[in-house]
C-alpha cells in the first residue's frame, strides 16, 4: 500500500493533470481533497486531449475518482464532465463525499459582485462561487451533498439561508431575486443524478489503506494560493498545501508516504497579486507563447517569469516534500540564457524566505544566477542523460539548491515525453 501526495509548488498550473494522469497508472483511487471548478487540470494522451476541472485526472487511466470532503462542487458542471466524459467513451468511476459542500447560485452572484465592489483591490477570483461556498462552509450556512438527496432537508436550509443572501445582494446593489423553489427544484434533480455517487468516501478511503490499495491526492492550484502560507489575500480560499489534504480526503497524516512537488521549469501565475521574477519583456512573451499560458478554466492569459527558488523552498518546507517532478522543461528550448532567482533584495537586505506582508512582497527584487540555454531538445529522449548538458546542468541546480531529489521531468505534454530519473 503507498499514499502519494501530488500537489503545486507554485501559484497553480504546473501541470498537475498530466503528472497525476503519469502516476494513476499504479493507483487504484484518485482523490481531489480541495478546490472546486476553478481549477483544470489537462491530460494529453495520444491525439486525446481531456480538460478536466471537478473529476480526479486518474480516471481517464480507468481508477476510481473521489471528490473528498475538502471540495467545494458545482453539481451542474460535474453533471456536464461526467457527460462528456461518457460520450468519449469514458464512464467515470467516481464517489462524491457526502460532506462535499455545494456552490449555490447565489455564490456566484456574490463572487461577482465583490470583485466589482472591490475594484482595484480585486482579488482576480474565477468569479465561480468558490470563495463564497467556503464561507458559507466555514459559517456553518453550506449546503451539503447529502442534502441534495433529502428535498425536505434541502427545503428548510434554503428557508434560512435565501433571505439572508438576499438581503446580502441588496447591499451590493444588485437587482437579482433569488426564486426559493427555482433553486430547489434545480438542486433537487441534481441530488437525483448524482445520489448514486454520493457516499461516505472517508470511510471508503480507510478501508482501502487498510487492504494495501493504493491512493494518489491529487492537489489543485499550488502553495502561493494557500489560504495561510500564499499571497494572501491574492489567494484561494482552501489550504493548497499538504496538510489540508488529508483533511479533505479524511485520512491520518501518518499514511502518506511521499509527496510530490510539481515545479513548472519557469514560473506561472493567473490574477491579481505580486509575482517577483514576472517579466514584462519579450522573454516573458516567449514563455507565455510557447508555453501556450493561457488558463484551463478561464483562458485568461497567465503571467511568466523566471523559477524562483524563493517561492520553491518556501514550498518545499511547509508541505515536507519528499520528490519533484519538473514540467515543461521544453518550453525553455532555443533561449539564449535562462535565470533561476536564488534570493530577493528588500530594502537592501539579501533574503531567502517569502514574506507575510504582501506590500513587502511587491518591493522584493529578484537575485538571479544565470545559466547558459540549450537548442531543442529531442522529446523522444528517454532518459536524463539525453537531455542536453545545459539542461542538466539547470535540473541540477535545481536539486542541490532545493536538497530535495528530481523524480520526474516532463518534455512535452503527451504521456510518452516524461523521464523517470
């Protein structure tokens, strides 16, 4: 039996789908423990290419998903993935947590209305009711799955909960009534579709380790959009790093045997917030090009600049990660020098940890070492002594800097162009 960790090191898209997809194919349940469909998570195979945002990436290889307890769910679009799914010729294996709390649509009227409330000082959320579910869930005011499937239940918690929220939207201004019994009727069939895939998954999960299956977690977004330990408030809303997945997934942190960063060879960030090494120069435009930067979710374009180590030990320390696996060590192909920041400047002090204060954040000036580029690697290359010597030499830095060992390095987005090391 093994438990594998796989979570973000960085501010989301380092590509989890692909590495998680990699990995299913010794596990027997994928677990997504957080997060809700503002994340997506891509898997390429063959000429296939899957976008997923709700559904664990592990069942495309065929295993069982589990949407754990820590998620917050849409129930229409997972309805929506799992169609999909099933008309390419994938009937899903999956088991929603009976304590999954529920985005309503009055999250996501009040998602929108406080960005626009906050103007400038928006947080650049996906506008999908993720943050207003958590709050409701942590106020004790959540609709839950299992209420889904009980309309009696469901009845008298809209009873309490809708005057509120509508009071809520008066003082945002906006002209929307909130239809008790549209919404009701609406979630109730829901609950009806998706009754046969709700259980109690935690117990499932523990039954599992204790008959040596194997589990993989499977982390969205990543460590700088942590609740706690990000760029708050330019966060998330759930804990991103290792500790909240077992409280998502309902498993002892003693079952977990390793835990896999994953590293995008440069950095990555979608949304409001500062980004120390962003560059706003025509390698910046490079990255974000080859890179194809743009969301999974939102297609916003994403913000590029160099791997900033900073942001990776500060990863590495607070989730204990134990591998790395590298992502898209190709896009980095045919530059003329790559940087890798090493430490920041803030006012005039050389510093090697990530700060609190996000007004200190924004005065940090990256310190860079820079490395010589490499011409196109060949992505049939299976082995590490394949890739060029400069590229070694960069994955190299990498793992004598960070003292933690490179498992994987992914060089393209197919399921053939990865190396084990």
């Amino acid at each position: 039996m093994t438990v594998t960790l796989v979570i973000g090191t960085q501010w989301g898209d380092e590509g989890k789908g692909k590495v998680v997809d990699y990995f299913s194919k010794d596990a027997d349940y994928v677990v997504r423990y957080h997060g809700g469909n503002n994340a997506g998570h891509t898997i390429k195979v063959g000429d296939e290419v899957y976008k997923l945002h709700l559904i664990p990436s592990g069942v495309i290889q065929g295993k069982t998903g589990i949407i754990g307890s820590g998620v917050v769910l849409d129930p229409e679009i997972l309805i929506n993935e799992i169609n999909e799914l099933t008309k390419r010729g994938i009937k899903p294996k999956l088991l929603i947590s009976d304590r999954t709390n529920i985005i309503m649509p009055y999250h996501k009227i009040l998602d929108g209305a406080e960005e626009k409330y906050l103007g400038d000082k928006k947080i650049g959320t996906t506008k999908r009711g993720i943050g207003p579910c958590y709050s409701d869930k942590v106020a004790r005011k959540g609709i839950r799955a299992i209420d889904l499937t009980d309309k009696k239940t469901l009845n008298k918690k809209l009873d309490h909960i809708i005057p509120i929220k509508q009071k809520i939207l008066d003082v945002y201004k906006i002209d929307k009534k909130l239809d008790k019994k549209e919404i009701l009727d609406a979630y109730s069939k829901y609950g009806e579709k998706l009754k046969d895939f709700i259980i109690t998954t935690h117990v499932e999960l523990n039954k599992a380790i204790k008959n040596g299956k194997n589990i993989l977690l499977e982390g969205a977004q990543g460590t700088m959009l942590d609740v706690d330990y990000g760029t708050y408030p330019y966060t998330t809303s759930s804990h991103t790093i290792a500790g909240g997945s077992t409280i998502g997934a309902g498993i002892g942190p003693k079952y977990i045997d390793e835990i896999i960063g994953i590293v995008k060879a440069y950095t990555t960030r979608v949304g409001e917030g500062p980004l120390p090494t962003e560059l706003l120069d025509k390698d910046g435009e490079y990255l974000q090009q080859k890179g194809h930067e743009f969301g999974t979710t939102t297609s916003r374009p994403r913000r590029c600049g160099w791997l900033d180590l900073v942001v990776l030990r500060h990863a590495c320390m607070i989730s204990g990660i134990t591998k790395l696996a590298i992502t898209k060590l190709d896009v980095l192909d045919s530059l003329k020098q790559v940087k890798i920041c090493t430490h920041y400047q803030l006012n005039g002090k050389k510093i090697d940890y990530f700060p609190a204060n996000i007004e200190d954040v924004k005065q940090c000036k990256p310190i860079y070492k820079e490395f010589k580029g490499w011409d196109e690697m060949d992505k049939n290359s299976s082995k590490f002594s394949d890739l060029p010597k400069e590229a070694q030499e960069y994955l190299n830095f990498i793992e004598k800097e960070l003292q933690v060992p490179i498992a994987v390095v992914s060089i393209g987005p197919g399921r053939r162009e990865t190396i084990e090391i």
